[in-house]
C-alpha cells in the first residue's frame, strides 16, 4: 500500500474471465508491483500451492476467499480487492467469466468506472470477450481498456496487436461504448503493466497502470441533471436545534448550490436551498457522490423517497417502467403477471411484470421473441407497473436515478436488476 | 471542477450506508470493539446525523480480558457523544453455562464472544447490527456484503448471499432474522489512518509505542496479563511495541514499533510487508478460521 499523495479520487474497475487467460496474472502483479501483497499473505499461498503440488505460486488463491471456492478451484462470488499508488485508490471487482456467472460480471459492472477487458493475443475475440463486453456496455461502464496479453508469445508482434485490435473495433462498432483504448502487455513478464515495455518499441501509449492512474473520471457521474433523492430527515428535537429539520441524502446528479431554487417531487412545492452541510460543516455545494444534508428556506413536507430537483429539469414520474432486466434467480424464472418488490433510488413500492418484449443474446445481440421463458443469467427488455409513481431517468444518462432491483415477495431474495430504458 | 478525494468518497459511502439502516430499519445497534475501526464508525455515525444524536447504541462484547485502556477510552467516547452502552458479557454467558471457557495454553475467549453477541442481539431484539469488518483485512470479509443477512441462528451463507448493485439495498427479511451491515467494507488500513490523522481523532495510547512486558509465542509478540497461561519455557521481557489491532488481550499480538504519533503510523503502514491481522492468533487456527467463525454468527 502506498499513501496517497495527489490525489486522483477512487477508481473502481472490472475484470472478468478463467484462469487461462492471464487474469490472475496480471491481476497478481498489479497488486505485487504496487507493494499491496503483504509478505504473510505471499507466504500463505506459496504454502497452498506448494502442499497442492502446483507449479509455482497461484496468485489466484489470493481472490478466492472461500473455503468452496479454494477446493473448487473456481471465483463463485464478485471478489473485491484493492490496491493504493501515490495517485489513486483502486478497487478491482473481479469476477468469473463464465456465462454462468453473467449476473456477478453485472453486480461488478454496476458501480465500474473502468472495465478492464483481457483478450489472449493468440485467440483473438473469443465469446467470453464479447459477453464481457456486451455487459459492459449494457452496464455502462464509461471506460474500456482492453488489454491484448501474451504478447510474448508471440514475438511481441505488432502485426498480431493490430489484426486483434482491428476485430475488437468492428465488433465493438455495435455496442455502446464511448471510450476504448488498446495496450499490448505481457502479465506474465509485466511488459507494459506498471513499467514500459523494452520489447515493444512501436507502441507509443501508455502502460496500462498509468492509464488507469490518469484516466479522467469525474465525468462519470451525470453533473449536469440535478437529482438529490431524499434518503433520512434529520430531526433533532433538542432546544438548540428547535426548528432544525434536514433532508439527508446523497447526490446523484447535477450540482446543488445554496440560494438554488428547488422543487420537491412528488408534491411540488417550490423553495430555495438555504444551507448544506457536508461532512466539515458548512459548504456552497455538493456533487456526486457526496453525501449531504440539505436545509430549505420553507417548511415544506417532504419525506424519505421524495427527490429534490431543480423546476426545469425534472425526472419523467411515472409507473409505466421500460427496462433491461437481468435475472438472477436460481430458482424461479421471470414470471410474466407476476408481482415483485421494486426499490429504485430511495423509493420502495410493488410492481407487476406487464409485458416481456425480447431475450437478448448475451453473445450475439440479437432479440428473441419467440422463447420468452427468462431464467438465471438471461437479459430481457420488459415493461413493468409500479403501485406508485417513481422519478425515473433513462439509464444512459444516469446510472443511479435509472436503475431498480427486484425482490421476491415470498424468499426476499433480490431476483432482477434493471437498467430504465 | 471540484475533485472528490478517496477519503471524501468513501465518508460519503459510509454514511450513506449508515442513513439507509437508520431509514430501513426500526432497532439497529453499532457493535464497538475498542478498535480503530469501530472509533472511525462511532465518528462517521456522529457526522451522518450531525446535529441529532447518533440514533443507534453501541454494543460491546466484553470478553473480561480487555486491555484496560480499552474499556477506559470506551467510557470516555460514550460520553462524548452521549450514546448509549450496551455490554453482552462472555463471563455472563459462561456462568451461566452457555459456553465452556477454552482450557489449554492457546485458550482464548475470542470464539466465546458469538454466543454473547447473538445473546445480546436476541435480548435487544436488533433487527440490524453494524460493524466495523472491512473487506481487505481478511479473505472471508472480502466476500462480505454491505448489507449482510443472517437466518434466525444468526448464521451467515456466503454462498448464498443476495447481490449488491449500485446503492441499492435490500433489507428485507423474516421474523427472528436480522442483518450485519458493514458501512466501511471498502476501506483499507490506510485509508482509516489517512483519514483517523486528517479528522484529528484522539486515539487509544495502545496503537502508539509503549513499554510494555511481552512474550513471544509462534513468531508473535503477545502482551503478559494474568489471561495467558504461560508455557515454562516461555519468557517475559520488556520490548518497545503497539498494537495494529486491538482485540482480547489472549489473541491480540503487539508488533515492535517506534510509531509514536499517528504520521509515524501511517508511514510505518504504508511500508510494511505484514498484513494488520497477522499477529491476530485466532485468524491462524486454520486457513478458514475466519470463514467457519463467521458463519456462525461472529462479527
């Protein structure tokens, strides 16, 4: 672990895939090179390998923090690790690639601002690499970098670098994706990982940590919408704080000042932003993702679930929800008429599943209307019905105020992720 | 444009996580150890509801083997912020046979404190306890979730456990079950010292170097109080240490350090080689030590 001295904010980036691809490798060696693997914990898995008679030391063992997932051999869960350089914190949700496991490469999507997408230099584009990401892309991860490993293997070849990019870039032509960038590194020798690649002179970008320590991502977050949804009022009932009554919340979009003129949803009321007070007290505004509490000129009524916005430029409120569902139930598939709980910002309420338009094809994107039976893993367009109304943005535009889960009334398992169309 | 630091975004996650178990459940608890850990959650409890009274009361497990600066610092913060103490005591529970106390050189109450927890959480009837775990101390604290369920044994199912996405969480659950919510998951060693320094947060003297009469057991320093029983050929010498975590004094190791303020510590953090629970004897009962304890229902 290094102190942070610039600081850079906190990154959280993505990968996905099986052991042959390199993942753990290059995984291990950015936590290695970065001084985040402590001695007994290096120490602790050279010991396992060793008794397990494998060659080497398997870094892998250092993610797998279950027993079931050890003796398996396999990631069954998103495992979240984290590493510091004096730029930047980083947080690496790594999940299994498998198709199997396409709802923990969507939990770990869901907050990334970096997908990192490794490609095997000597198989080009292979299915995996396409679900990887398609999710990214459906999860709107704001930043690819595909990382075209083995390098090694193959002389270092730019020949072979350019055939790979050039067929991630037409497929990548269908999806979503703003920002890609392409480095060719070797995991295992660390060409162009942390430190610049001697064998690699016809490449001129950076490595793929200094990408990841530079790459600009206070954009990420919508800073133009504002959305504050109200999560806690804060009521003191003491004499020194008579009257005191804050809305608390965290922002999820746009920047509120004090002296803005506000209005309330879902009843309208108009006031202005009187004070807000951040974590040090006092300050003029607050951004995304600070957590804040707001005091309004007027007394107002306004609970938890209300959102606060500015008067023109206000969410759609409705109960009419088009969504992207990715189911996650083992048990149960998506159940057309069926009723479930919704939670959508701060807001809880019911819903029915009122129309199930298309499966989506996970590795081809093509639309299914014909086999409309959603199970585990599945993505489906689907128009659903709330009990009330919600203050709903399209996903696109923010990934906070356009996302809901579902729960199952009878298990209270969370069952459906959805992204608002 | 402004930039949201590291530390800023995750105060802010934190307290984001500690206003949704105000809002989404109706009798929480916030467990408190004694540790960094635990003092940085009483802390962000106290901004996240800032001017109105931290609405949980702090839950101590008392093991009857605390370093007394502990319970003396305890006290202190209590008081500070005019928060409510509730102790489950491990002495309680074994007189009243709950548990058996651990017989041997090893012995230690640290496991005895489940059944303590799970008493006191039954009796206070919490539907949601907070806990100051992160998830890059240990392996099976790294698959942990923010939002925690445990079936009515208290039992945790790793394999089983509901995903998290975005901010949204949910707390649902049946009768006589109750949730562990762990709002600094994402935090790392340092970053609590970043932030414990930047905050200017008085800490307990054990984290900073002090004389103190130790022995050595299996490659760990261990602080000599009448808990311990010694082997014959174990012996007491006098050694300049702190402590990285504090936990019962049977299974908390003190390290040899010279970090007298809290820049020294984050230097000495920042340069280490040995992870903070390494010197902790009950992580090494077994490679899933943590794991199997969790399960049944330990912090």
């Amino acid at each position: 672990m290094k102190e942070i001295q610039n600081d850079n904010g906190l990154l959280r980036f993505t990968t996905a895939g099986s052991v042959d691809d390199g993942k753990s490798t290059l995984i291990g060696r950015l936590l290695y090179d970065s001084k985040s693997i402590y001695q007994d914990q290096y120490e602790a898995i050279e010991k396992v390998s060793e008794r397990r008679g494998e060659e080497g030391v398997n870094l892998a063992l250092l993610t797998d923090g279950l027993k079931a997932e050890r003796e398996q051999g396999i990631t069954i869960d998103v495992a979240y690790r984290y590493f510091s350089t004096p730029k930047r914190k980083f947080i690496i949700a790594d999940t299994p690639g498998h198709i199997q496991y396409t709802r923990n490469m969507v939990t770990g999507a869901s907050t990334a601002n970096v997908a990192l997408i490794l490609i095997d230099v000597r198989n080009g584009v292979i299915e995996q690499t396409k679900r990887h990401a398609i999710i990214s892309s459906l999860l709107q991860i704001p930043h690819l970098v595909v990382c075209i490993n083995k390098m090694d293997l193959v002389n270092y070849s730019q020949e072979q670098y350019d055939k790979i990019k050039t067929e991630f870039e037409q497929f990548a032509s269908k999806l979503d994706v703003v920002d890609v960038s392409f480095i060719p590194i070797s995991a295992l020798n660390g060409d162009n990982v942390v430190s610049r690649s001697m064998n690699m002179s016809w490449y001129e970008g950076s490595t793929l940590l200094y990408y990841l320590e530079n790459v600009h991502i206070a954009s990420d977050h919508n800073l133009i919408d504002n959305r504050f949804p109200v999560q806690y009022i804060i009521r003191p009932y003491n004499d020194e704080y008579h009257d005191y009554r804050g809305y608390a919340g965290r922002v999820a979009g746009g920047t509120f000042s004090v002296g803005d003129e506000v209005v309330a949803l879902p009843s309208g009321f108009h006031s202005k932003i009187k004070s807000i007070q951040g974590s040090k007290g006092n300050q003029t505004d607050a951004i995304p993702p600070e957590s804040v509490t707001i005091l309004l000129e007027d007394d107002i009524d306004i609970g938890r679930g209300d959102m606060i916005v500015r008067p023109n430029n206000q969410p759609e409120v409705t109960q009419d929800i088009d969504v992207m569902i990715c189911w996650f139930d083992n048990n149960k598939s998506l159940l057309l008429s069926g009723k479930y709980v919704i939670r959508h910002s701060t807001q809880e309420a019911r819903c029915i599943i009122k129309e199930i338009k298309y499966k989506l094809d996970i590795e081809t994107l093509s639309r299914d209307q014909n086999n409309l039976v959603i199970k585990v893993n599945d993505i489906a367009r689907v128009m659903l019905r709330s009990t009330k109304p919600l203050f709903i943005d399209a996903y696109k535009q923010n990934r906070i105020t356009g996302s809901i889960i579902l729960i199952d009334e009878a298990t209270n398992n969370t069952v459906g992720v959805g992204m608002v169309i | 444009m402004r930039i949201v630091n590291h530390l800023s975004e995750l105060e802010s996650e934190s307290i984001y996580i500690m206003r949704e178990v105000a809002a989404q459940f109706d009798n929480s608890v916030l467990m408190f150890s004694g540790g960094k850990d635990s003092i940085l959650m009483v802390y962000l409890a106290y901004k996240a509801f800032f001017p109105a009274k931290i609405p949980f009361p702090l839950l101590h497990i008392d093991t009857g083997h605390n370093f007394p600066e502990t319970l003396q610092y305890r006290d202190k913060l209590v008081e500070q912020f005019g928060a409510k103490l509730v102790i489950g005591s491990v002495q309680e529970a074994i007189d009243q046979g709950l548990v058996a106390e651990e017989k041997g050189f090893n012995a230690s109450r640290n496991g005895l404190q489940t059944t303590a927890l799970l008493e006191a959480i039954e009796n206070g009837n919490y539907d949601a306890a907070l806990g100051g775990a992160r998830r890059d101390e240990e392996k099976a604290r790294a698959k942990e979730r923010f939002f925690s369920h445990r079936d009515e044994f208290g039992q945790w199912d790793p394999k089983n456990q509901r995903p998290e996405l975005w901010n949204l969480f949910n707390s649902r659950k049946n009768m006589g079950e109750h949730f562990r919510v762990f709002p600094i998951s994402n935090w790392t060693e340092l970053d609590v010292w970043q932030y414990l320094a930047q905050e200017e947060v008085p800490l307990p003297s054990l984290y900073f170097a002090h004389e103190r009469e130790v022995f050595e057991r299996d490659g760990t320093l261990l602080a000599d109080c009448e808990y311990i029983n010694k082997r014959p050929e174990e012996e007491v010498f006098k050694e300049v240490v702190r402590c990285r975590t504090i936990g019962d004094m049977t299974c908390t190791g003190v390290w040899r350090s010279d970090a007298t303020t809290v820049e020294e510590i984050i230097k000495e953090v920042s340069t280490t080689r040995m992870t903070e629970r390494g010197g902790r004897t009950d992580d090494r009962r077994s490679e899933s030590s943590m794991e199997d304890r969790k399960k049944l229902g330990y912090f």
